[in-house]
C-alpha cells in the first residue's frame, strides 16, 4: 500500500522528511536575500537526521556573505496543496 501523504510539523521534521521535487525557502536575517533551495540538494549534503528547524543558522547568504537564516520548508513538509 503506498504510504498516504503525510504533513510533518517544523518542530518534529527532519532533512530526511523534505519531499524531492519541492523547494525549501531560505531568507537571509541580515540582508533580506532569498534564495531557494531543492530539497534533494539538501538531502545529499546533510545528515538525514538534522532537524530541519535548525538548519537556519548553518546557511551563509549568497549575497552579502553573513550566516544565519530563516528556513521556509512547509511547502516540503506538504503543508500546502
Ligand atoms: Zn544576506
């Protein structure tokens, strides 16, 4: 039987539940750059069991060069559609 879609809260959800094919939004906390990132790149470079709610801070923006953001990953976890 397939598995029926799941919606993982934040608090709980971890890289290995990010959807491929869905983006995950990163904002900058400094400069306001956004920047979009597919949940399968995620997945190949961090640990599967990282909480995704504490990725934030491991992110450097590509733009002004500061570390630490904002991590948009509902639309990964099935929150939307
Ligand atoms: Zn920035």
């Amino acid at each position: 039987m397939p598995e029926p879609p799941r919606m993982i809260p934040l608090y709980v959800a971890r890289v290995a539940d990010l959807r491929v094919g869905t983006l995950v939004g990163v904002t900058c906390r400094n400069c306001g750059h956004v920047a979009e990132i597919a949940s399968a790149v995620l997945r190949e470079r961090l640990p599967p069991y990282s909480f995704v709610k504490q990725l934030g801070p491991q992110f450097r923006c590509q733009s002004c060069g500061v570390k630490g953001a904002d991590v948009d990953a509902r639309r990964a976890l099935g929150h939307y559609g």
